[in-house]
C-alpha cells in the first residue's frame, strides 16, 4: 500500500505548482482533511518522500550550489519556519538557477525558489512573502490532503503530470505539453481543492509573513507586480502565474486581509542586497557585458545599494578573469566593512585566481578563526585548501560542514577528493557514493559503495555498514520501479 501511495504521491506532489484553475476560492468552504490524509501518508513518509523527490529533480532541474546564496535563502526560510504553526519541522530551502519568475514547495518540506523570482522582488519583504506562502502549502499539508481527496486519478495519469512538471521546469521543450495531454485525467474536484489550497496558503503565509516582523502589505505588492507583468508581457505569461493564478479578486483579498495588520516599513537586509547582485553576477551571458552592466551602474548610481554593487562587480570581474580589478574592488569593500564574511571570501578568491595561495590561505584562517559556524565561508576554504593539495585540513573542514548540511553533494564531491589526495581509497568512494545518491543517480552510488569494499578489508563492521547502505539504496529503486 505505502508503495503504491508513493508513487502516487510522487505524481501529484507538484500539483500545487499548476494551480490550473484561476478561479478563486472561499476558504469558509475549507474541508478538514487532515484525518484522511494522515491515514494515506504520515508525515515522515511525506518527508522521506520529499527526500527522495529531491534527489530525482538534481537530474532535471538546475541547483545553483554556490553556498553564499544558498545559506541566504535558507536563513531567511528559517526565520519564517520559526514562525509558523510547525516551528519544530525540518525545511529545506534551496535555489533553481532559472531565470523565469517561480517557487514551489515539495513534500516534506523541500521549498525551491528561482533565481528569476529573487531578482523580480523589488524588497526582500516580498521574497520573505512568497517564501511564506509556500511553506504554509507544507505545514497546512496541502500536497497529502490533495492526495487524500484525488484517490480515483490513475497512477499512469499522475506519473505522467509528474513528468512534464518536472520537464518544464527543467526549461525544457515539451513539458506544457505533457501537462496539457494529462491534466484532464485529474478529477474536476481536485483541481478545485488547489485553488482552495492557494487562498489557504496566502492566508497563513500572511501571518508568518506579520509574525516574522515583515510587513504583511508585501505579499499584495507582490501580486499586483506579477499581474501588472503580465499585462506587459501578453505572449510569455510568467512562470510563477501560470503556477500561482492572480486574479483581481485574490489581490483585493489579501490587501484587505494586510491592512489588518500594522504598517511595519523594514529596509532590505544588507544580505539580500548583495545575493542579488552575486545572482546578477553569475548569470548567464556574456561576462564582459555583465561587467560593464555594473559598472555602468556605480558610474551613473543606478543602485540601491552601493556596497552590493560594488560586491556584484567585483564578483563580475573575477568570473570575467580579471582578478586584478576586482581585488580593487575589494579592497574598498573591506576598508568599509573589514570583519564582512563574504568580502573575505571575495579576497581569499581573487588571492587564489591570482596564484597567490598563502596569501589567499591566511586570509581563509583569520576569517575561519571568527566565523567558524559560517557554512559558506567552510565550503571556501576547503576548496581553497583542496586547490594546494592540503587535503586532510580539507578533509576535517568538510566533515564538520557535512554535519549541517548532511544532503549536499557538493561537499561529498569535495571529501571524496580530500580522502583520494591522502590515500584512503575507502573513505573515497564512500564519499563518492554519497555524491551520487543525493545527485539522484543510485545506480552510479552503489557500484561505488562495491568499489568501497575492495578497499574495506577484513573490517566487519565496514563491510556490514557498505553492504547495508546498498541493500537500502537497491530497496528504495525497487519503490520506484514498482516492485
């Protein structure tokens, strides 16, 4: 039965991002399903599903890895998790390097967030508004009560919505398609509980959003910025309103609702300032443009913030390869703001792309001996310390940034590189493995843990452990496949 429920859930899981119908619901009319969806699936297969649907999406859909954005829009989550009716669940928040204008939430409490999305907040009061939006979808448990109330659609049906979800949010051809050819196998009556569920969801997301200390008027903001693009852009609807229907109704509704709420002005955080401009940065395009898009912006003091757009220049320019001017450009952000994490960083970076590695190092050292706990700063160093071959320093860093965020396969990635440059060919491949598996590719896990067992020796308690991990890994494929 739990098979059978997983798959099904894997299928309808997204459904919450098509909010096909744009019609507005009342939420006096909400159903408690909450009984019934506890008995399709409790909340820790709803999380070890999440897990699991994670990992397939790294096959599809682009993670933007870099660790300063990443700590960001986790941070942020977490602050409003704290203020939500289920402060005590395990969320994870994380970034899709896209340019369209869309968030999602997935089973368990997995919330992505596009790149486009960030850059189209004009406050990090609306970010913080969509952020909360989507984790009320998790702690109202919408995607199960979804389920609960969808047990006639035929598994092929959701399997097949699954699919072209997650095709189109990979950017690929085909995928709107796919939804278009299947979504009629969907009950009537389901697709009416997700534009219940929307209404629901911007309801409790306000009061997060108010409990938080951001002001509620953001989410309204927000809305009326998405429509007033539309209205702009007729022929390429955003991604975010073909997910999340706008109507006039709804943002009148969630106005009246926010002016019930004191007005509660707050200025950007310095960090949303400056991960929107390393996005704009990064992204795709001609880096020499890019470069000049910034410049041209502190010459004619096209900002609203000087210091990120400073940061989002020199960031430009080392990716540009020129060290040189961006170690500049840094040197005026330090001499501002000297103890600034992610300007050592950027210093400790135009070192290392400049061949200057001990200066680079001891930049690392001082910046880690005040900020031990920041994870980003961790990821840095370590590669910095894997780049001039000190692998087991690396190899120590790595496992303490692993214990808070277990699930990276960036940092496996790098400690299987750490423990190959000192010879342990065992603690190697285990880490590989790691890699693999949460890339969301097990079968290339697995032949690594046997490779792990060549280098295991006669060691029981080694040779038990890797043979556990792949009968654990061979069990949850077999889900998948239907056996």
């Amino acid at each position: 039965m739990w098979r059978k429920s997983c798959r099904a859930l894997l299928a309808v899981t997204l459904l919450c991002q098509l909010g096909q119908a744009p019609a507005y619901a009342d939420t006096a009319n909400l159903p408690d399903l909450g009984d019934e969806s506890l008995a399709v699936i409790s909340p820790a297969q709803e999380r070890k599903l999440g897990e699991d649907l994670m990992r397939q999406s790294r096959r599809t859909l682009a993670f933007m890895d870099d660790p300063e954005v990443s700590e960001y829009i986790q941070s942020l989550g977490r602050k409003l998790v704290s203020h939500s009716d289920n402060p005590q669940q395990d969320f994870r928040f994380f970034i899709i390097d896209n340019p369209t204008i869309n968030a999602f939430a997935l089973p368990g409490g997995f919330i992505g967030v596009h790149t486009g999305l960030i850059l189209a907040t004009q406050s990090e009061a609306e970010l913080a508004s969509v952020l909360a939006h989507e984790t009320a979808h998790i702690t109202q448990r919408h995607i199960p009560r979804m389920i609960a109330e969808s047990q006639r659609t035929t598994l092929p049906a959701m399997a097949a919505i699954l699919a072209g979800i997650l095709l189109a949010s990979s950017g690929h051809q085909g995928g709107e398609a796919a939804i278009a050819l299947t979504s009629a196998a969907v009950a009537q009556k389901g697709i009416n509980y997700t534009r219940t569920f929307e209404e629901e969801a911007d309801r409790i997301g306000m009061q997060i959003l108010a409990r938080s200390d951001f002001d509620p008027r953001a989410m309204p903001t927000f809305f009326e910025h998405m429509q007033n693009l539309n209205r702009l852009n007729e022929t390429s609807l955003p991604e975010f309103l073909r997910t999340h229907p706008v109507t006039t109704n709804r943002i009148a509704d969630s106005r009246n609702r926010a002016e019930q709420y004191p007005a509660r002005p707050v200025s950007d955080s310095d960090d949303f300032q400056h991960v929107r401009a390393k996005i704009r940065a990064l992204a795709e395009g001609n880096p020499e443009e890019i470069v000049r898009g910034f410049r041209e912006n502190l010459a004619q003091g096209k900002y609203r913030n000087v210091d990120a757009e400073r940061y989002g220049y020199a960031v430009a320019l080392l990716r540009a390869r020129q060290p040189a001017a961006a170690r500049a450009e840094v040197q005026k952000l330090i001499e501002r703001q000297p103890n600034k994490t992610s300007y050592r960083i950027l210093e400790a970076e135009t070192e290392m792309a400049m061949t200057h590695y001990k200066q680079a190092l001891g930049i690392y050292a001082d910046a880690y001996a005040k900020s031990s706990s920041h994870v980003a700063l961790v990821q840095y160093y370590a590669s910095a310390l894997l780049k001039t071959d000190h692998y087991r320093q690396a190899r120590d860093l790595l496992k303490t940034a692993l214990q808070q965020r277990p699930e990276s396969p960036v940092l496996y990635q790098m400690l299987a590189q750490a423990a190959g440059g000192m010879g342990s060919s065992y603690e190697s491949h285990k880490a590989l493995a790691e890699h693999y598996y949460f890339s969301g590719n097990p079968n290339a896990a697995i032949q690594q843990l046997q490779l792990a067992t060549r280098y295991a020796g006669d060691d029981f308690y080694l040779q038990s452990s890797l043979e556990a991990r792949i009968a654990a890994i061979k069990e949850e494929m077999a889900v998948y496949q239907g056996k």
